[in-house]
C-alpha cells in the first residue's frame, strides 16, 4: 500500500462579480514552495440542471500562423491526490466567503468632520464596520452626487495607492449612504464638529501581537 502524501495548501482568494462565469479568484501555495494564480468558474449541468464549480489553473494563450488561438497549461498537478487536495481549499474557502458575505454587515458609529476648503472633498469620516474601525475615508462630491474614497497614501512615486478595498458593492453602498446621512446632520451643526488634524504622507503601522 502506497504512503499517502501530506501536502500544505494555503489558499487566498477573493469573490468576483459580474465576470462572465468566474465566482471567484485569487492565489495558492503548495507546501510553501510553489504558488500560483487560480480561479473558480460555475456553471450549469445540463442533465441535473445543478450548478457546479471548477477551478483552473494557469495557461498561456498560443497563437498560430493562421490566427488559431489554443491555450496551454502554465503548471498542474500530475497526481489526482494532489489535485484534490488543492480543489477541497479552494472551494472551501470560496464556500467561506460566500457565507460571510450572506452575513449582513453591521455599520456601527459614524464620525464625520465636514471640510472647509470648499471643494470636491465634503468631509473625512471614521466608520465601525462589524467592530472594525477605518479611519480617514473621504466623502467626495462627484458628477453623479457624494461617494466615498477609501484612506490611502502617496508612494515614493508620489501617486496615490489605496490602503483599504470594499470589495462588496452592497457594503460600499451602505457606508455611503451612513456618511452622506452624517455628513448632512454635521453641517447643520458646525459647532460640535471639527476638521481632523491634516492626515500624514506615511500610511500607518500597527504592530501584531
């Protein structure tokens, strides 16, 4: 009797919307050695009416003489043990996000420190977001009415790089919508608010203990 193999999978991966028949994507890491970009695509069996995932893994597009577009596996796994191994991951954890993100999201306090400067930016504000603070989002007057812009910082390039992604649209909605609420409350009551200290260059560190 063979030994059976013991692998390390770790998975990273994220929901995807409105992209053709991919639900979601990201990247695995074999016994810490290996890691590789992944996605995982549903569709609808025709005999049971089910639907059912797959995953794939990396291919590079080939291209003939005569414009015939074929593609090639990048990497695979070459035991069936192995395969299952990182497919049982990868739809564990896509089964993971789907179930927090059924979850409805508690939006806890709001904070909201209108600006002064009389432009596009509207105010800073501090959300809770199911007992997670984020600080020094923008509420931003646009085209189409307010929006939010996620804290973020200027690189050594000098552009600016997000530091926070709402990666749920329903989320994003619900921020704005607690933000452009407070915001309107705020403005009718300038003498309890006021402008936060000017925000640093630098993104902020937090130690891990």
């Amino acid at each position: 009797m063979m030994e059976q193999k013991k692998y390390y999978i770790n998975a990273n991966l994220w929901l995807v919307k409105d992209r053709d028949n991919t639900i979601a994507q990201g990247k695995v890491c074999v016994n810490g050695v290996i890691e590789f970009h992944v996605a995982v695509r549903q569709y609808q069996d025709k005999e049971t009416n089910e639907e059912k995932r797959f995953g794939t893994f990396p291919q590079r597009r080939i291209e003939d003489k005569d414009g015939n577009v074929s593609y090639a596996d990048v990497c695979f796994p070459i035991t069936a043990e192995l395969r299952f191994a990182i497919q049982e991951t990868v739809f564990k954890e896509v089964d993971a996000l789907e179930k927090a993100r059924r979850q409805i999201p508690e939006i806890g306090e709001v904070l909201v420190y209108p600006s002064k400067k009389g432009d596009a930016l509207k105010a800073f504000c501090n959300v809770t977001i199911n007992d997670f603070a984020v600080r020094g989002i923008r509420l931003m007057e646009g085209k189409n009415g307010c929006f939010v812009s996620m804290p973020s910082y200027r690189n050594k390039n000098g552009e600016w790089q997000d530091q926070i992604y709402i990666t749920d649209r329903q989320v994003l909605h619900r921020i704005t919508e607690a933000c452009k609420e407070e915001y309107r409350k705020a403005i009718h009551a300038p003498e309890s608010v006021r402008n936060p200290e000017e925000r640093e260059e630098e993104p902020l560190s937090v130690e891990w203990k």
